[in-house]
C-alpha cells in the first residue's frame, strides 16, 4: 500500500486509510506511538496507563506479600510516623 506524505506545518503528515485504521481497532481519539526500528519505521497503539481500580482489580485474590517485606506491612507504628 502506497501512502503519500504531505506537509502539515513544519512536519510531514500522512493519511491510514479507514480500512487499515478499523483492522486495529483504532479510531481518531486512538493514540499510537512511532518507533524507527533497523531502518523502517514501526506505528503502533500506545499502551494506555491503568487506573488505580484496573490496577487494584489485577491483584489475584489469594496475593501475600514476600517474605522480606511481610513483617514491615503487618507491623504496628512505633515512632512518631504520620497516618
């Protein structure tokens, strides 16, 4: 598929064509990072970032803490610490 660039302002810009755009399920809120990879250059969706809930969701039910780490989380206050 041949694509032509055209300038947009100082930059180059071009066109995916519709057909192209909904195979990746992307859309004009979508977007996608531009990556120059051994000469070619590679367009990919951007990962979004999780929300805190997304992230709190992906904890496994049956988590527990390390070893190295567990007593500091179940332990109590024993200075002068800000809750």
């Amino acid at each position: 598929m041949d694509i032509q660039l055209k300038k947009w302002g100082n930059s180059l810009g071009l066109r995916i064509p519709y057909r192209l755009a909904e195979s990746f399920g992307w859309d004009e809120n979508s977007t996608v990072e531009m990556i120059e990879v051994d000469g070619a250059l590679l367009i990919r969706q951007k990962a979004m970032p999780l929300t805190l809930d997304e992230l709190l969701a992906s904890i496994p039910a049956d988590f527990r803490y390390p070893n190295d780490v567990s007593d500091f989380v179940d332990s109590e206050p024993t200075g002068q610490e800000l809750l």
